[in-house]
C-alpha cells in the first residue's frame, strides 16, 4: 500500500559525554537506538558524540534538530556538576529552565519515601526541566528524562535509556519501516562487486550493503538488501541469487 | 615540565556506513581509536557517524577536518558500489581521485600473487587515491588506507582498522597525555555531588567526572579525576579522598 505510509521517518543520535571519547566508557547507546528505530519505522541518518562541554551540545543540537525529525540525546542528566545537557538543552531551545512540579514529585517518591535519601540540592538538579518540555519516564532510578519539540533527553546509563526509549517510542511517528535481507558468502567481496552493483542499478528503492568479514583465513561476504516494499525485496533477492548462481550457494 | 609538550593535540573520528545506522552492525572503531589516542596524548573532541552518501561525508569531513588537528575516518574504502568514502575525500579535498602506483603494485601481489584472486575493475577500485594523498599500509588484508592533509582514512573492518592505527600513530604529532584516576565508591552520586563539585571548583586543570553504575541493588558511583599534571592529580585526589572520608573507604 502506498499513501501515508510510504513517507519516512529521520532521526539523529546524539550521546554526551567525555568518558566516550576519552574511551573509557564505550558506548552502547547509539547502536541499540538505531536497531529500535530501524525496527519501528524510524530512520536514524546521523549519530554525534560530543563532550560535556556546553557549546558543543548546544550547536550539535541546534544543527540536528533542524535537520532531522527526531533527535535522541544520552547522557548528562544526573546530579553531579559535570551532568549539563537539561541546560544546554534550555539554551539550545532559548527558554529558561525551572523546577518541574512533577519531576520534584517524582524524586520526592522515589528518593525520599522509597530509598531514604535526601532530596538535597544536587537531586533537586534533576528535576530541572526546559520550559514547555515535558517529562520521560524513567522506571528504573526514577530521575525523568526530558521530551522538548522533537528532542527527546535520555540517561547515558543504559539500562535506563532503554527502559525511556520504550516510553518514547509509542510517542513518535513512523514511517514504512525499511525490510531486510542478509545472504551470508563464502566469497570475497571483489569477486562479487559487479554482480552486487548490477543488481543495485536494476532496482530503485533498494540499497545493497556489502560486509566483509575474516574468519580464519577465510574471507566471506555478507550481502544486505534493504527496501521498504517486500515484493521488490523478494524480486530483488531472487535476481541476486540467480545472478550469483553457484556463489549463493545455489548449486 | 613546561614548554612545547605542554600544547594538546585534538582529533575528530568519522565512522561511515549505512550498518552502523541502522543497527546492524555495533560500532566498535569510535571506543577504539578514542582510548588509543588518549593513551597517545591526542584528545578526541567529536565522533560522528554518517551514512554512505557523498553528500553527508563531505560536509562532515570538511567541517570536522577544519575543526581538528587530525580526523579518522573508517570504513567504506573496500571493492564495492557502496564503497564510496575515497571519492568522498577526493570530493571534499577538491582534488581529482587516480589509480596510485604503488597501491597497484601492492593490490597485485596481495591478490594475484598470494591469494590467487583476479584482480578485477572492482578490486582495483581499493587503488583509487585522492592526488596529494598517501598510503596507510594494511598488514592485513593489503588494500590500504589513505593519508591526505590531516585526515586518516581507514577501514571499517575493526581488526583491519586497527593495524592502520598501529601505523598512523607514529605519525602523530602528540600533546601531554590526559592522566586519569578512578574512585569506585558504594555511594549514589547524588550523595557526594556538593563534595565533587567544591573540589571541581578548587584545581583548574582538572575534570572529575561522575558515572553512577546500578549492579543488584546497589547504586555505586565511579569518579574519575583526569588531568595532564601528575602532582595536579595527586593533589587533587588526595584533596577528594579527604573531602570523602569514610565514603572513600578511607576509615
């Protein structure tokens, strides 16, 4: 079918931190947002890392959120002076940052009646939110993430930017969601270029990856289709196969 | 010591391809090449991932190019149609892209003469060098890299990548080395966010940073004292291990 459905979805990455770049945190975020949203029908175009340093996440953001549908930020929403991204974001957006009433709930709860810690001035830094953004869950520490225009504000903490991209989710729009097929080849790539690229020439709307990998002084292929129409997907896969013949294993 | 080596080196990583995108395929280049260079005395800034279209990896290269002292680009230099990243330097660069001698020569002997395989049109795309560029010898698989201005092109494939790394770093000029320092307490963040900020506030050249870990129950906090000063660092880590007391586990 085509209609509304045909259009796409764009989206950018953006995770904050100086221990992903000094490498002494690898991040985990970035690929998994992008397997999530290839899965639902969001595309993810372009991933940033930047550092805690306010006038890079500021200009990072500005630049990505004009330029895509949805932009994801990890990391820097804790309580601690280097956690800076609730106020790059605010100045990002141009509005003055406050208390939430809901968020100062929530840490109340969460912090006060069901962990017995204080609620001191660092927490109360958490629940710290742009003006006009609304709160993302956080079911696992309780701390909420920030949703603002097309900018969703999530922890750098895995576990809890997982359990907050499943409560942003529902909340996006969503495009056809790109199919995919993989054809794993015992054969190097060069033998293989001018089948893949005729193929690819052959069909618009399809994009052909070709992924080498060595696995023990064998050198192998991994061939991925991907297009959002099924039928051309399946067209496309059977051109492929014909035309590597005995190479696909086909006989 | 004071003097020359007292500069720092900044760097850029640009991961290209479509996989990384889409979550295929989990980066592992970006953590890679970020802690190698911090144990070189190179401060990665930035990391960017983009998609296989020109257009995007040659706005990214030129700005990240004129932005740093030195940028790594990996992935998208193989044999196939979505190899696109050397005409994409060629492009930014504003040079022609050429058949380099000394490629060809090696392509012949790694694909010819030791493994057997033709060297056909598409494997001889792995010779194209933007004019002006050198090699980046490939122990691996022969096909190289390339070396043009301050950029460093490599390939995607991380064990590949990481063998060009081994031969671009000699050619480095290298700031002073970041120093860490790691603090793992038993204590949430929010806990010790007033006694990290005043010590923050009381050594310039230093950065502490906070990343709370959640393992069975317990919130725990690693701090990381980073500075280029040794004495800095001792000063300041004597400084926080008292300011923390028995939080520390110092008694």
């Amino acid at each position: 079918m085509a209609g509304e459905n045909d259009k796409t979805v764009s989206a950018a990455i953006l995770a904050i931190g100086d221990e992903l770049l000094s490498g002494r945190t690898m991040d985990k975020n970035i690929g998994y947002i992008a397997r999530y949203m290839t899965e639902i029908g969001v595309d993810v175009r372009e991933a940033r890392i930047v550092a805690d340093e306010e006038e890079r996440i500021v200009a990072a953001l500005n630049e990505l959120r004009s330029s895509y549908d949805y932009v994801f930020t990890t990391g820097g929403i804790g309580p601690t002076h280097d956690d800076i991204t609730a106020d790059a974001v605010a100045k990002a957006f141009g509005v003055p940052i406050s208390h939430h009433p809901q968020a100062l709930a929530i840490l109340k709860e969460r912090y006060e009646k069901l962990r017995g810690l204080e609620l001191n001035e660092a927490r109360l830094r958490m629940a710290r939110i742009p003006d006009g953004g609304g709160l993302i869950e956080n079911t696992v520490s309780g701390a909420p993430g920030i949703h603002i225009g097309n900018v969703f504000v999530m922890a750098g903490v895995p576990a809890i930017m997982q359990a907050m991209l499943d409560k942003v989710a529902p909340l996006l729009k969503t495009g056809r969601r790109m199919l995919s097929r993989t054809l794993k080849l015992s054969v190097a790539e060069g033998d293989i270029a001018a089948i893949l690229e005729a193929v690819q020439k052959q069909y618009s709307g399809l994009s052909i990856g070709s992924y080498p990998f060595y696995n023990e002084q064998v050198f192998g292929t991994n061939v991925v289709l991907r297009a959002r129409d099924e039928k051309l997907l399946d067209e496309a896969e059977a051109a492929l196969r014909e035309a590597l013949g005995a190479l696909a294993g086909n006989g």
